[in-house]
C-alpha cells in the first residue's frame, strides 16, 4: 500500500509585489503553501537575495567582506560591486549613518549617497532607513521622493511613523512600502490595515516582521513567521498577505559570535568563518520560517543561500 | 480553526423588490444587496429564488453568472426547493473562492439534495428536522446521523454537511433555546460543521431588539462550535459580535483596527 | 491523541439498537470521545475496529530512545507541526561524519576537532552528540576500527551500514552503547531488522521515495520492528526537505502512524563537500523536521549558530530561558569596573550583553535571579526589586568587587531611592530604557 501523500490546499496566496523595473525587476510572494512545500504546489516565485550595503562605506565589516569590495572607492562602486556579487537579486542601502546617535548625517548628505548609489546600479533597490523613528519620518519621504519612477521598496514604516513614511512612498511617489513591526503578529496585522487605510495599496506593502540572530530569542520570530503565514493561508487574512523581508545582516554581524575577534576568543576559529556561518544560518532559518526575501552582506552567505533557494524551490 | 463562515441572506424572493428584480432579470437591485452584504463581511451570499417552478434553471445560471461576474467570484448558497434549478446553478458556478452550498437537504423529504450534493461535490445544508421540529435532541441527532451517513456512503467528506440545529423562536419557544445550544456543542465534538438561520430567534420581536438578541445569540452559539451562521450582515451589532468571538476563539489574529477589516 | 465522535462513528455498527444505552450510535460516539462511555459497551464492535482504536489512541509520532545512561536521548514523540501550537520536545541532534575511506589520521584529526566543541549556553552543553560512521561496502577492516574509535569517544554513533554481516560485526564493538544502525532498506530489510534487534538497537530504514520508504516500514512494522528511524535523505535537497516535512505531516497531523517515527537527514549526502550549504541546510532542518542531521563537521563557526538555533527552536514556551545569576565581567572588566544589572531572562541578557560589548567599556554584567521574567514582568511580580538587587550585591558583589557605581535599568528607575537607601556607599544610575541606547549612555558617562 503506497504512501497516502495529503497536499495542503489553500484558497489563498501571499502577494506578489514586484521591486524595481525592467529585466532585473524582482516579484516577491505569490505562494499558496508554506515555504518550499513544492510538494503541495509547485512554488510561484522563489524568495529573493538582497545584498546590504551602508553609508558608512566599509567601515566596520569583515575582512572577507572588505576583500570582496577590494578596490572600490566610492558608494558607486561599492553598490556596483554589490550589484554584481553572485547570486544577488537586488541592493539594499542602509542609511545608518543618519542615526542622531551615531553619525548623523543630515538628510542632504544622505540624499546624495542614495543619489549616487542609484544611478551606479541597474538591478532593485531597497532604501533602508537609520532605524530612528523621528530621523526617518523626515529622511525616508526624501528618498522616496529622490528615487521617484524606480519602483524601490522603502524600509520602513513602523507604528510611530507610519503617517510620514506610508503617505509619501505609498500615496505620493509610488514606491513600495516597508511596514516594519519588531516580532509581534498583531502589531504587524495592524500596521498592514492603516496603511490600507491611507489609500496605499494592499499589493505595494512589504512587511518587514522583525527577526533575531539564531539564539537570541529566535523562537519569537519563528513563531511569528509560522503564525503570520498560517492566517494568510489558512484564515486567508488578506492583511496578512503581504510578503515578508527579513534585513539579516544588520543583525547577524552585530552578534559576540560574528564580531570577536580571533585574537580575544582563540578557540572559536577565524571571526569571518563565524559570522558567515551566522549569516547564512539566520538566514536559512527566516526561509524556512517564511520570508520572501533576506538581505545579506558576505559575497560567500549570499552565493550559498541563492544556491540554497535555488536547490528548494 | 477557520473563521466563523457569515451567509448573507438578504438576496432573497419574499422581498418584492429581488423577486421583481428576478422575474424581469434586472441586476440592479440585485446587484446593490450583494454588494450591501459583502461591504459589511458576508463570506458567502444566500442566492433564494424561490420555488422556480417555470424557469428555475435559467434564473439560477443567470443569478449565479450574475453575482460570480460582479464579484470575483463569490461564493454563493444556493437555496431553491427546486433541484433541477440548483444543479443548473452548480454547472455555471466557479470555485475558485469555495464550494457551493446546497441550501437545503433535510432528514425528511429534501434528503435527496444529499445525494445532489455529493454528485456535484458542494456543501449541503443539512437540516436536523424531517417534518417539524424535533422533540428533543435524541431526535436531532438521529436526523443527524442519517443524513452524514447517507452522504458519507456518497463519498462526501463529513465537514461538507453543515449541520442545521433548526434555530427556534423564543417568542413561543424559550424553553427549547438550550437545546439547540446543546445540539451544536454535539456537533463541534463530533468534529462536524453547522450553520442555520440563526436570527429566527428573535421573529416578532421589536425591530430595536432584534440585533441585541442575534448577537447574545450568536457570541453563545460560537462558544457551543457552531461554525457559520445564515445571517443578515448589514446587521452591524451582529457582525460586530461575531468578529469579536472570532478574535477570542483565535479564528483571526487581532489587530486595534480589526472591526474595520 | 484522543478521537472525535465522527472518528469513532465510523467503527460503530450503526444499528441504533440502543444496547448500550444509548439512542444512537452517534450518541454513544460522541459519549466515547468526550471519555463518558468507554467503548466496550458497545457488544457490536468488531476486534478490527477494537484494534484499529486502540492504535488510533496511541501518540501519533513514537519517542524513540537512543544511547545509554547520561548519554540517552529521546527522539520523536512530537505532537504538534509549529512550535506555537505547544511545544517542539525532542531536539535535533547533530552528528559529524567519519567514513570508512578516511585513514586513520583523518579520522583522529576529526574527533579532535568534534572534541574540541563542547561549551555550555543557558544552563545547556553544546557539542556534538553523535558520530556518523559510514560504511562505503569496501573497507571492513578500516570501518571497524573506525567504530572502536568513535565508540571510544562516548558519543552516540549512527552506523551507515547496507551489509547486515558487517553490521552484526560493528553492534559487537558498539551495541552496548545503544548506538543507531541505519541501513535497512527495501531489500534487505529482513536480515537488518534481524541484526539490529538481536543487539538491541534501534535500526535506521530508507527508501528510494516515500513509497517505498513507507512499504519497508509496513513490513518491519508488520514483523515486530517498530524501534525505527527513517532516514529521508533523498536525492536532493528538495527531495530530502519534502520527505522530512512529507512524513513529520503524514504523522502528526494526518495520523499516519506508519510514519510516526523520527528521522536522520544526511546532509553529506545532498549538499557534499560544501560546508556553507550544509550549514543552511542544518538550520532549516533544525526548523523543520529533522531529529538527527549528517554534516561533515562541527567546528564554532556552524556549532555558535545552530545550537543557539536549536536551543530556541527546543524551548518549551511554558518555561523561560533564564542565565545562570552571577557577575558577568565583560571587555576585560576587573574589579574596578562599572556595575550594570539586570534581569536573568535569557533574551535580556543575549541583548544587554550584546550592546555593553559593542560599547567596548570594560564593565561588569550583574545578573540576579528574577525568575527568567523581563524587567517590567520581573518588577511587577516582586522579583526584581530594591530588596533582590540590594540582597544580591551585599552576598554575591561586594566581596568581589571594589566598583561601587551601580546601572539599574531606565524601566526600574523607581528603584533608584530604595536600592540606595539599602545600599549605603554605592551610587545608583539610572540606564536606559532600552538596551539600544546603551552604547551612546556609556560613550555619555565617560565623556
């Protein structure tokens, strides 16, 4: 007697929204079974890999990821190298310096690094904010207003900002909008449903649902995922539906085990080796969890994981 | 557990204006009462054409057409003494957004629309009554087991009968109420659907009370199981009290904004 | 897992003949389910439908014990398919390969470096639990030494082993340990099921697919053999992922309990000779559905990750994940350095810990018990108050340290007085809110 296989049927499906235009443009979402259950249907659009690049230039990063950027002088050139690393389906920028706690850079001075960075690549951009909720309700609209006719998804509003940030990428310019909630379902249901209510379209929300590195409390993002995918499937929760980036790097590489270094702890091994295999394991996880997209910063994380999602899908 | 499943009835022949509407095949004032049920959350609209003698087959592939065209596809009950009428329906309608509902087979002399259903793989309403209203629930339940075996013998699978207490109207029956009650709570144990008019509860009554007693009603009904309910959804306090429930029975994640969704 | 009324309904005979007391099957069904009847009052039952209830009562996935001693772990016994629906209990396991083309200094170099992780987190040891040890079907002799080396090191060995006389050999080195043979297969299941249950062990099954793979575990069912586990490695990894979810659904939610078994992914197999891809891969079966992953190795960089992955994923939401209490020196504090305190739940400390090391100011991390609660939870229950903080400091602080500046954390800055009123001669400062801004209020303070 064979196996008896029982496909999970839903009535129902992710979004798709589309980043970017022309040839390189990247359509997330679509699927109507948790990630990868190609076996319940065969998968629609295969979750995309993004590569971060920040304002700071390479100041702070791995050695290994220095050597791949080796060369490069300018933000052009770093977002061109970006661009151009294997397996990677769009660029994410991430404006850190304009947080009023760190460099504080003046929106201006921001503005210019978007500038350059968009015009030095062809392939989606992704804008992300400095993570200060009053510095990017002003720098954010700027962004969107500066990337007009681009297409790019900006990261993100959140519940202190929404009004700013949602208005001027969704309603005003036409971009693709972030709605970021920190690990709690009903925080990211509600962010999803007054955007809506703005008048920004369902099909232009991206939702950024929060994540953590592997064992820093982890379980409250998987459980997040799980819980947010199953309403949208199973409950066909149409405020829900909206597809799922997860800013990886920013977390992994900010992490004891990515950033001591071999000299401090001598028995864990080479520091880049660590925070690679931190990278690609969070990462790996988010997937399987149920983001549509991961943003990653080492050439060698997001080589393997493209080549992960193209091995599952 | 899925959301609790509203039917809206209020496209239905004993209003003079959906029956004129019907015979002369008007779509406007059918249209604006579908349109009036699913702004305000029905999940699926009760299609009610009456007996049909004459042209019950044409009317419903015309009304099913109609409604499906206009609206993505929604997914309707359709609910005629006329069989024939119903299976022409079923043959125009589209699945996309959920099976059609057979509305309705009883344990009595409709049992048959069980055996429709399962022909044409719909859901069917059935009806734990055959003639009357059962004396108790032992009565209930053997209607009940009569009709999912006859339509798991079909091959239909149990979830696709919606078990139908038959609701009763306090003005004359109150003492029943907890009956009925009970009667769902045995269904949701045995792991089975039900659904049923639920606002004949309150008939007669001042029109003011009509929505306070549906939605005491229905918070007690989907604390009992029952799984969907053939409803009047411009009836804002009702549909107000049933995505409340469904937010503590965990059917729906709750967000602040979530009675404007 | 208990059955429903309709469940049961459909054993019955259906008769409504009322000798149970009942007026109708469905009532007596339904009496059954809720645990008022029990079905033996039924005088129809056939011993089929018997027999087809008391397996449909048993738990849908078996827990399934390998190892002996300090070293004997459960795997299986899963209820639910998402951790939120109750809890994951059994963790995955992870075991690095040796096989029998290595010579011996690759293999001894290998345990070395298996030896070499072993640190504990959270109250919990990290290493590496299990050894793979693989038998290609030429090398015997090496294979059999390689196993006396493995099983020396008091790791729970997986035996890859097809040849039922080879594998009869290695369970004489290794039985005793309770290791897992994993070989059987469509044809020759019998002879392995033989060895494997004459030494006591449990016995790994595969298949060419599902099918076959559920065929094979019929037949060792149907001869006695259900102390199982299913290898689903497959020849991909899209293979190996669909049958680990395929057969985890099949079980827990379709009770399906030919499938109610744990089961082994073999990642040296579907990702061969790429670290980085075993390393992703490890992760999403440490996610979904995998009791024992096959990797090549298990240094720090893949061990720091997946086991802070699997002790997340594994964490029971009824129990908080608390650090053990005590002063956590961090960036080369000594005596002299800044106290900061707070609260001994888990993520608190990984996120306080985290942002005081990126500050890089040498500083001492005072953890007191507060029932694994965060700060708000712990203040509200009585847990974190001046009373704990100030007891802990006198008994565990004072004697070890000369620094009398003490951070409190910005949510408790109710404290301040009452902690100061107990403490004479320390200085309370009230942090920050959030630990975010503990970067910036450090860089402040020694400005």
């Amino acid at each position: 007697m064979p196996f008896n296989q029982k496909p999970q049927k839903f009535n129902a499906q992710i979004n798709t929204v589309t980043i970017g235009s022309g040839e390189k443009a990247v359509t997330l979402g679509g699927g109507s079974t948790f990630p990868f259950y190609t076996f319940d249907a065969p998968a629609e659009n295969a979750p995309k890999v993004g590569v971060e690049i920040t304002d700071m230039g390479l100041e702070g990063m791995s050695a290994g990821i220095k050597a791949y950027y080796d060369g490069a002088a300018t933000m052009g050139e770093i977002a061109k190298k970006a661009s151009e690393m294997e397996g990677a389906d769009f660029v994410a920028l991430y404006l850190e310096g304009g947080d009023p706690n760190g460099a504080d850079k003046s929106v201006d001075e921001l503005i210019a690094i978007v500038n350059e960075v968009a015009a030095a690549v062809d392939c989606p951009l992704v804008v992300e904010g400095c993570k200060n909720v009053e510095k990017d309700a002003e720098l954010l609209p700027k962004v969107a207003e500066a990337l007009q006719g681009k297409n790019v998804l900006i990261l993100a509003e959140k519940e202190e900002n929404y009004k700013a940030i949602g208005a001027a990428a969704g309603l005003a310019y036409n971009q693709i909008v972030g709605a970021e909630s920190a690990v709690d379902i009903n925080l990211a249901k509600q962010l999803n449903v007054v955007t809506t209510q703005l008048g920004v379209d369902a099909k232009k929300i991206v939702m950024n649902v929060g994540t953590a590195c592997a064992g820093y409390g982890y379980e409250y993002v998987a459980s997040t995922m799980d819980r947010i995918k199953g309403a949208a499937l199973s409950q066909n929760d149409a405020m829900l539906q909206m597809p799922i980036i997860t800013p990886v790097a920013s977390e992994t590489w900010s992490v004891k085990e990515a950033m001591a270094s071999e000299a401090d702890m001598p028995e864990w091994g080479p520091q880049d080796e660590r925070g690679i295999d931190m990278e690609i394991m969070t990462a790996a996880a988010d997937l399987a969890a149920g983001s549509d997209a991961v943003i990653l910063r080492h050439p060698q994380s997001v080589a393997t994981i493209s080549k992960m999602i193209k091995e599952l899908v | 557990m899925a959301k609790f499943v509203t039917i809206g009835e209020r496209i239905h022949c004993i209003s003079p204006v959906i029956r004129e509407a019907m015979a002369t095949r008007n779509p406007e004032p059918i249209l604006k009462r579908a349109k009036e049920q699913l702004d305000a959350g029905a999940t699926y609209l009760d299609v009610n054409i009456g007996p049909a003698e004459n042209d019950g087959e044409d009317l419903m592939k015309w009304a099913v057409k109609l409604l499906q065209e206009n609206f993505d596809n929604v997914p309707l009950a359709l609910d005629t003494a006329n069989k024939k009428a119903i299976e022409a329906g079923i043959s125009v309608y589209n699945r996309a957004k959920g099976k059609p509902i057979v509305n309705s087979a009883d344990a009595g002399g409709r049992i048959e629309n069980i055996d429709l259903a399962a022909a044409n793989d719909a859901i069917v309403i059935a009806l734990c009554s055959a003639e009357g209203i059962p004396s108790d629930n032992d009565e209930r339940m053997m209607y009940c087991q009569n009709m999912l075996e006859r339509g798991m013998g079909l091959g239909m699978d149990p979830q696709d009968l919606w078990f139908d207490p038959l609701f009763l109207v306090v003005k004359g029956m109150q003492d029943k109420q907890m009956q009925v009650l009970e009667a769902i709570k045995m269904f949701s144990d045995m792991g089975l659907n039900s659904t049923g008019g639920l606002s004949n509860n309150s008939n007669g009554m001042p029109k003011h009370i009509r929505p306070i007693m549906d939605s005491a009603l229905v918070a007690m009904c989907m604390m009992q199981g029952l799984t969907s309910a053939i409803v009047n959804p411009c009836d804002l306090r009702l549909m107000e009290t049933i995505k409340s429930c469904d937010v503590f029975k965990d059917n729906t994640l709750y967000a602040d904004s979530y009675l404007e969704i | 897992m208990a059955l429903n009324g309709i469940q049961i309904f459909k054993m019955t005979p259906k008769k409504n003949c009322k000798e149970c007391g009942c007026p109708t099957c469905m009532a007596f069904s339904m009496k059954v389910a809720q645990g008022a009847m029990d079905i033996s009052a039924c005088p129809h039952m056939s011993q089929e439908a018997l027999d087809a209830l008391s397996e449909a009562t048993a738990p849908p996935m078996k827990t399934i014990k390998v190892g002996t001693g300090d070293a004997e772990y459960s795997l299986g016994g899963e209820t639910v398919l998402f951790r939120h629906e109750k809890t994951f209990v059994s963790k995955t396991r992870y075991a690095v390969k040796l096989d029998c083309c290595m010579d011996a200094a690759a293999v001894d170099a290998k345990i070395e470096e298996i030896k070499k992780v072993d640190y504990e987190r959270i109250g919990e040891r990290m290493f590496v639990e299990m050894i793979n040890v693989a038998y290609c079907g030429e090398h015997k002799d090496n294979f059999l030494d390689i196993v006396k080396k493995a099983n020396e090191t008091g790791r729970i060995l997986v035996l890859d082993c097809e040849d039922a006389d080879v594998a009869a050999e290695a369970l004489a080195v290794c039985a005793a340990n309770k290791p897992i043979l994993n070989g059987a297969n469509a044809s020759n299941y019998e002879a392995m099921s033989k060895v494997a249950t004459d030494a006591g062990v449990v016995l790994g099954v595969s298949g060419k697919d599902l099918n076959e793979l559920y065929d094979t575990v019929a037949a060792l069912e149907k001869s006695g053999n259900k102390n199982l586990v299913l290898d689903v490695t497959g020849a991909s990894v899209k293979e190996a992922f669909g049958n680990a979810v395929q057969v985890r659904r099949a079980s827990v939610k379709d009770q399906d309990r030919t499938f109610g078994y744990p089961s082994i992914v073999n990642l040296t197999k579907v990702a061969a000779g790429d670290k980085y891809m075993q390393a992703a891969l490890a992760s999403v079966f440490t996610m979904k559905y995998g009791s024992i992953v096959v990797m090549d190795q298990m240094t720090y960089a893949e061990a720091l990750p997946i086991y802070g992955l699997r002790q997340n994923v594994f964490t029971d939401p009824q129990k908080p994940m608390k650090v053990e209490p005590g002063i956590y020196p961090l960036n080369g504090a000594d005596e002299n350095s800044l106290c900061l305190t707070t609260v001994d739940f888990a993520l608190t400390y990984f996120v306080v810990s985290g942002e005081l090391e990126r500050s890089g100011v040498p500083c001492n991390l005072l953890i007191s018990d507060a029932g694994g609660l965060s700060v708000l939870t712990a203040w509200a229950a009585g847990k974190l108050s001046s009373s704990t903080v100030a007891k802990f400091i006198q008994e565990e602080v004072e004697p070890k340290v000369k620094c009398r500046k003490l951070v409190i954390p910005g949510k408790v800055a109710v404290l301040k007085g009452d902690i100061e009123a107990k403490l004479p001669g320390w200085e309370i400062i009230v942090g920050p809110r959030e630990a975010v801004q503990l970067v910036k209020f450090l860089k402040d303070m020694q400005a």
